[in-house]
C-alpha cells in the first residue's frame, strides 16, 4: 500500500494529519554534493530488515509520516491466526503498545509542569498522596530523576499487577532511595506519573472539582481523563485508553518461533490499574498522528517543553551511537509472558529532514538485520542506509 490517496486515508483514520505545519516534501540534504534521502528507500529497507530473518512476525504495520503529513505505511499477517479466529493486521487495529506508554506520558507531564510554572527539578514529594509514607530520600526526588530513570527507586520490571499497582507504588515510595541514582530502567519510574498527574491537575481551570487521589481507582481514571482530555483529544483521537477491544476480536501476542504453528496467542486485558509506564492500545495510524502533531506543531506541548524534553530524553530511549543525521528520538515498546508470546514496536522521530515513523507487531522472536537484534536499531538502519550520493 505505497501512496494511498491521503484524504482517502484520512476519511477511512479519523484523524487529520494535515493540519499540521507543511514544508517542502523533496529530497533533503545539507547541499547540493550531500547525501539525499531517498523515502522508497526507507520504506523497501523497513520492509526488508524487518523481514531479514526469514522469520515474518505473525503481524506488523509501519506508519512513515514527513513534515506532518503521511508518506508512506503498509501492514502485513494476522492480529489473529487461524488457531484463534483469524483476524487480518490493519493500520486501524488496535494493539497495546507498550512502553511506548512513556512517551505520551512525558508529554503530559512537561504540559503540566509549564501549566504550575514549576520546572523538571522540582520535587515530586508536594504532589504525592498525604497518607503515604515517604521513605529515605523521597524529598529529595525530582520528576527529572523519575522522567530520566535515575530515581534509585526499589522496584523490578516483572509482576506488574503488584509492582505497578496502587499499593506497590505506595511500598516503593515507602522503602524510598536505596539504589545509586543513575539510569536504571524502571517501569515504577513512570507508573507514579498515574498517580501524580491528577494531582499536577488538581485546581487547574480545566480540572474537575475534585481530584482524590488516596485511592487507586481514582487515581487511574483521572490519568486516563487527563490523558485523552489534553493529549488524543485535542488532535481528534477519541477513546484512546488502556484497555482492549472485546476478547473475541482483540490482538493477540505470539512468538514466531513457537514449535506448534497452531499455538494461541496471548491476550492482554485492561491496563488502566498499572498504567503509566505502559499499556495504551492504538492503532497505528494513531500513534503517528501523535508522533507528527508533537513534532510539527504546538497543539500538545510547547516548543520550549519540547526542547527540554529532548534536551533530557524524558520519555524517549537513550543517545544511540548510530545517530548519523542528527539526533534521533525513540522509544521501544516489548512485552513478553513466560512463553515468549508478546508485542514489539518502536516510534522514531528524525528531525533533521522531518520524518517519523512507527513499526510496531503482535510478535516477539523476530529475527532482524542488525546484530543485537533491536527493533530501535534496526529503523535507525534502515533510515542511516537510505541516504543517497547525489
């Protein structure tokens, strides 16, 4: 599915990419003897490198976006096999993407920070709930050292429905700063934003009356109404949320290496109770709309929040030594459950000629291009390779 016609796209998503800032859409390069970037070559390595391994996932989608606008997607297989009801992978299927959860997360964050006029080292203790304990060192933290995982928390990235729920997030303030507090990818780190954000919220103009947030129900439906309120509604996604499609129709996870052809894939209910760190389900046609609305306009954060997010890699994935064209910020997505069956996906943007894109699949085991086998590595590939001699 090459060049689509866009406004046929655009009736059939929902949503209005272009409405964003539009730019010249030609070859870019510092000059005239640089190299150019060549989209079809983008798109054929995407397709190539995803596949390098003879082992397709079960289904996969890429949305390239450029200046705002879409350039370039495809999807491939099954959100479900045969063993399982066989549904066809689409760009309007939904699937749980993840910690790529993160990303959307920060922005509401910096949103909210500018709306206080506070900044990314302010402390977060103010905002957390009066009947926690706040153990060693929780005073001290900032929502810089939460948004850049170098809190020092005491959590794991495993048994979620615990570490990640309300409770767990109240024994992990409890227990406080007992690690080093440099990088340390913790899932906990961003889960506090579940409770943190309504209290951020709390008394703003656009706020509801009330906000309690001494208790978790409360506290994950007034992130989620946050969330859809001041990131997917204003760029007319409605009805994002952390919770699936009905069983029978949802994406299912797999592993493309199981043994039995005919296994069943894995379902993922609600994520709501330990949401913030991970569990949206969109399509991917959404995502890229979030993508290009960030990246191209001020509807969902200023440009100077934006900056600072940047600046810090607040919700995105860390520096990566195959950044040739700039800089490059991405966050991965993966889930796995103990037989390996589980989601992979992966936004990039590229500022420097203005693209982004988003692969994302409801498989684990994939065999890619590149030697340590990460999806993040592998788009930067794809894209480092797509630059042409003129």
């Amino acid at each position: 599915m090459k060049k689509l016609l866009l406004f046929t796209l655009i009736l059939s998503s929902g949503f209005i990419l272009n409405s964003c800032k539009e730019k010249d859409n030609g070859p870019k390069s510092l000059a005239s003897n640089q190299p150019v970037f060549n989209m079809d070559l983008f798109e054929q390595n995407i397709i190539d490198y995803v596949n390098a391994g003879g082992d397709q996932p079960i289904g996969w989608a890429y949305v390239i976006t450029q200046n705002g606008l879409l350039e370039r997607f495809d999807a491939f297989g099954d959100a479900r096999t045969s063993a399982d009801g066989q549904i066809d992978f689409s760009l309007s299927k939904e699937i749980n993407v993840a910690s790529i959860s993160k990303f959307y997360t920060a922005i509401a964050v910096l949103q909210l920070l500018e709306a206080r006029n506070l900044d990314i080292d302010s402390k977060i203790a103010p905002w957390l709930p009066n009947s926690w304990v706040k153990g060693p060192g929780v005073n001290d933290l900032s929502f810089k050292d939460l948004l850049k995982h170098e809190s020092g928390l005491n959590s794991i990235n495993s048994n979620f429905d615990s570490t990640l729920s309300y409770s767990g997030l109240e024994s992990c303030i409890e227990d406080g700063v007992v690690n080093p507090k440099t990088r340390l990818y913790l899932n906990v780190n961003f889960a506090l934003f579940r409770v943190l954000i309504p209290s951020l919220w709390d008394g703003l103009d656009d706020a509801p009356e009330t906000i309690d947030i001494e208790s978790s129900p409360n506290t994950q439906i007034m992130y989620l109404w946050y969330m859809q309120q001041h990131i997917f509604s204003p760029i007319g996604l409605q009805f994002v949320n952390c919770s699936p499609e009905d069983r029978q129709e949802a994406t299912l996870y797999y592993n493309v290496n199981d043994d039995n052809i005919n296994a069943n894939g894995s379902y993922y209910g609600s994520w709501s109770h330990m949401s913030g760190g991970g569990g949206y389900f969109m399509t991917p046609l959404e995502m890229a709309a979030v993508n290009a609305y960030y990246e191209h306009t001020e509807i969902i954060l200023s440009d100077e929040m934006k900056a600072v997010m940047k600046e810090h890699r607040m919700g995105f994935d860390t520096q990566s030594s195959r950044e040739e064209h700039g800089s490059y910020y991405g966050k991965n997505g993966s889930i796995a459950n103990g037989a390996n069956q589980g989601v992979l996906g992966q936004i990039v943007l590229f500022p420097f000629n203005d693209v982004e894109i988003v692969v994302i699949m409801n498989t684990q085991g994939v065999t890619l291009n590149v030697s340590n086998n990460f999806i993040g590595s592998m788009i930067y590939e794809a894209y480092n390779d797509a630059w042409e001699e003129p």
